[in-house]
C-alpha cells in the first residue's frame, strides 16, 4: 500500500470513443498529459508524444469511468446484514452490532471498497462517511486510503445532532426508548460538528493532486436541527464545496418531516438554504410533484440507489418525473451492508428497467449519464471552476476506462448505450484511468496490493462477527419498538399517493 507518484503522459491508439451517452466515435487516438484530455483525433493523425506510456487500443471501447455518488465505506465488512429489514430496523441492526471503528478501521474498509469500484471501472465515488464515534480521525482513515489507491473521492463526514422521530412518537403517545438513533449511535452537539467539519476542510479538501474534496455530509432531515442543517449549507458554500444528505427514503421519514414542519422536507430545506446546485439528495423516494419541482428548480441533484431501495422496502425514487422536469439525477450503490455491493454496473441496469411501468421509461443512456456526466457533479458540488468531467473531450478531467468489446457482455452488442446498460457487469474492464493516472492496467491494480487489502477486511470481519451473530438485547428491544411503531402508524405514514409517486 504505497503513495501514488504524478501521472506521466498516456496515447491510447486506435480506440473507439463513447465521449458521452449519445456521442460515439470509431477510431481514434486519445493523448492524455497533466491529468487532462490533450488531443482526440482520428487514428494515426499524429505519433505518440515521446516518452508517453502508449496503450494499444484495438478492440477497445474508452468511456467515461463511472462514478459511484453514494455509499458509506464502513459497510464494506458488514455485508449481509439484516436481511429482511426495513430501513429503520436495520439501522438499528448495524449500528448496535457492528461496534466502534479506529482509523485503521475506517482505512481498510475504505481502501476494500475502492479496489473493488476501480477494478469494475469507477473511477469517482461520494463516501457518506458515518463514524462510530464521530471523530477527524475517522475521516483521515477513509480520505489516506483513497489518496493512495489513485481513486477520485469526495468524503462527506454523516453528522447528525438529534431524532426527530421522537416527536412524531410522543404525538401518538407511543415510547421509542432504545430504537431512537441518539440512543445507538453518539451525536455529537451542533458546535462539535461543525467545527470538525472545518477542520476537515482546512486538513484534506483538495489533497490527493485535487482529486479528494470533503463535502458537507448531514444524514438527514429527521436527524439534524434546523441550526446544523443551516450551518453546514453555510460553511459548504463558504468552502466552495457541495453538501450531500439523505433525503426522504422511506415513508417514516415522510411522516417525521410532515409532523415536524408542517410540510414537505424538501420545503424546508429549500427555506433553510439547503438546496442548490452544489445540494445532492440521495434516495429521494417519498417526494412529491411540488417537491421534484423545488429540486429541479434550485438544480439540487438526486442520487438514485435502486438496489439498497429494493433490499430495504423503502420504495423507488420517481426518476421519470425528475427527468421529464429537467432535474439531474445520479445514482449509486448505498453502502455494502444494504446493496450489498460496489458494481455500479448493477445500478445502471437496475435504473434502466425498474422505471418501465411508469409514464417516462429511463433508457440506457440516461442511466449511463447517472453513472457519469451527473455523478460528477455531485463529487465536484457544483464548483465551476473545477474541469470539465464525466466525458471524455479535450480539457477534461483524465478519468476514463477502457472496455474489451470482444468480451462476455459486450461482444454481441448491437447498439451501445442500451447495450452497455444492460450486458455489462464490469468483466469487460481491462484498464481504467484516473486523473490521468493508469490504475488498473490489464485488469490489474498498479497502486496497491488487492490480495493484501482483502486480507485485511477479512480479518475486519471475523473480529466483528461476533457481535453481528449476536447483537446485544437492547439492539434486540430497540428493533421490536421500532417495527411496532412503524405498524401502528399504517398508512398514515405514506402521505404521497401511489399516483405521485409513479415514476
């Protein structure tokens, strides 16, 4: 596990071009210098440039790596857990069974999860990072970690500071007790929060050659005071950097919000200055016509986890209105505890299908620009000034990978986008670039010793199964109120219809 040195100069011969979903060139050399696209021209315009490290392209397809705009590293030793839970329950599964993270800890699970996104073909992920405890060393473990492995990264530090969700219980005259979210995990007050959020700024956003970027990371409307919200959004703007917290994932938190605001969350995070073009909103299931106008209106961006949404019963995310109003909309695979997996590749396809009962079907291509050209901007949190990316064109970011097309998955491919969303699974990765940089070459990591780091999340593993075979009592408890909870609210929960919730 070494630090990775500046990127030389890369000519990749004689490939086919995907620049963007919609946009495809047959033939061409792509010249890479300075962690940018220098030249695109036909092939053999022009030799390779001395000393640059050439990369025969025959028979290769180059696109746009993919970007991975949601996740929480922790996950990646946790897998499997809570099976047949929804999301409230197994919340307080994992978190009062998976005990406490050292830095190390932090570092291990997040190096896991980048050998595994980099060798599918995702060059970019958003880490919503959650910390047992809260701490900076916690977010130095995950952000070490995706400096030395050559991965683009933007780490979002999940910080909440109370549970609305008592409220709405104390209303119906029901006790939560142990199954509030401040009894399982450490909130740390508004002040602590913030200032850690500072610090982490002033400590890594920006390191990694400009390929690591802290963002704001509130976990959610029903977990935060309107002051933290508020104070985060501020403190990201301040910073030039993008703020990313869960939105509205299942129908409780609808409840929560509505009881709590007397409307929408999304109305409210408008009125608290949340919402914007550096604002990302994942899941984003139990939203509304006038909420997806707000979204699409103040460019806040959707990030879409039809896996963890599945697996959880959460619902699905109305991506068809989103997209016929104009909004962007990203995807990702949630944490590995609840998708349970990295393979963006799965995502895409998923975001492609489960939309097609709904009055606008997403297509390959939109699915494909979820995972590229929109997932950027999520990482990048709406700074302008930052280089182009998510296509492939001169000036651009250096972040594409190279796919064999004669390979399981694409060889019998007959028109790309669709084909490309619905064939492939990652095994058509051959080599993958980052920044300019080559870090998987033949399907191999040139930055870090893959065997090694899954090692050590084995041994993460097996220190932490007991406690996971047998969670404590009060863990026990805490499930059963929070399953009786949310069974005496009913449909009272779901205050958005089936018909504005079609997608």
């Amino acid at each position: 596990m070494h630090k990775v040195d500046g990127p030389p100069a890369v000519f990749i011969s004689n490939c086919d071009l995907l620049s963007r979903p919609g946009s495809q060139r047959p033939g061409v050399d792509i010249e890479l210098a300075a962690g940018k696209v220098r030249r695109i021209a036909p092939a053999g315009d022009a030799p390779a440039p001395a000393g640059a490290e050439v990369i025969d392209g025959t028979g290769l397809l180059v696109m746009p790596g993919l970007v991975n705009a949601h996740t929480h590293s922790p996950e990646n030793c946790l897998r499997g857990v809570g099976e047949g839970l929804r999301l409230e329950p197994w919340l307080l599964r994992m978190f009062g069974s998976s005990g406490l993270y050292s830095a190390e800890d932090h570092y291990v699970n997040a190096l896991a999860g980048a050998v595994e996104m980099l060798l599918l073909g995702v060059t970019t992920v958003v880490d919503h990072l959650w910390m047992t405890p809260p701490s900076l060393d916690a977010v130095e473990g995950a952000v070490r970690a995706y400096e030395e492995v050559g991965i683009r990264a933007g780490v979002a530090p999940l910080m909440n500071d109370c549970d609305f969700t008592g409220e709405l219980a104390a209303a119906s005259d029901f006790d939560l007790g142990p199954a509030l979210m401040s009894e399982q995990v450490a909130f740390l007050s508004r002040d602590e929060l913030l200032s850690q959020f500072e610090q982490a700024v002033a400590r890594w956003h920006g390191s990694g050659d400009g390929r690591i970027r802290i963002l704001a990371g509130p976990g959610g409307v029903q977990w935060c005071s309107d002051e933290l919200l508020a104070g985060l959004a501020d403190a990201a703007r301040a910073h030039g950097t993008g703020l990313h917290i869960h939105l509205l994932e299942t129908s409780l938190q609808r409840a929560v919000c509505d009881q709590r605001f007397g409307r929408s969350g999304v109305a409210a995070l408008e009125d608290l200055g949340v919402l914007g073009p550096n604002c990302s909103l994942p899941h984003s299931v139990w939203i509304d016509e006038e909420d997806i106008e707000r979204i699409a209106r103040t460019g806040s961006i959707v990030v879409h986890n039809p896996a963890a949404n599945l697996r959880l019963g959460s619902g699905r995310c109305p991506v068809g209105r989103l997209l016929e109003q104009e909004a962007t909309v990203a995807i990702g695979t949630d944490g590995s505890a609840s998708s349970d997996n990295q393979n963006v590749w799965e995502m895409v396809k998923l975001g492609a299908l489960i939309h097609n009962d709904g009055p606008r079907w997403v297509s390959g291509a939109d699915s494909l620009t979820m995972a590229t050209g929109s997932g950027y901007q999520v990482w990048s949190g709406g700074d302008a000034g930052l280089s182009l990316g998510g296509e492939i064109a001169e000036g651009a970011v250096a972040d594409l990978i190279l796919l064999n097309r004669s390979a399981d998955g694409l060889a019998g491919v007959q028109v790309l986008e669709p084909g490309l969303a619905l064939s492939e699974s990652g095994r058509s990765v051959r080599h993958v670039i980052v920044d300019g940089r080559v870090v998987v070459r033949d399907g191999a990591l040139t930055t870090t010793e893959a065997d090694a780091v899954r090692e050590a999340l084995t041994e993460q593993v097996e220190r932490r199964s007991r406690d996971v075979a047998s969670p404590p009592q009060k863990t026990g408890e805490a499930i059963g109120r929070i399953e009786n909870f949310i069974r005496s609210l009913g449909d009272s929960a779901a205050t958005v219809s089936n018909q504005q919730r079609r997608s």
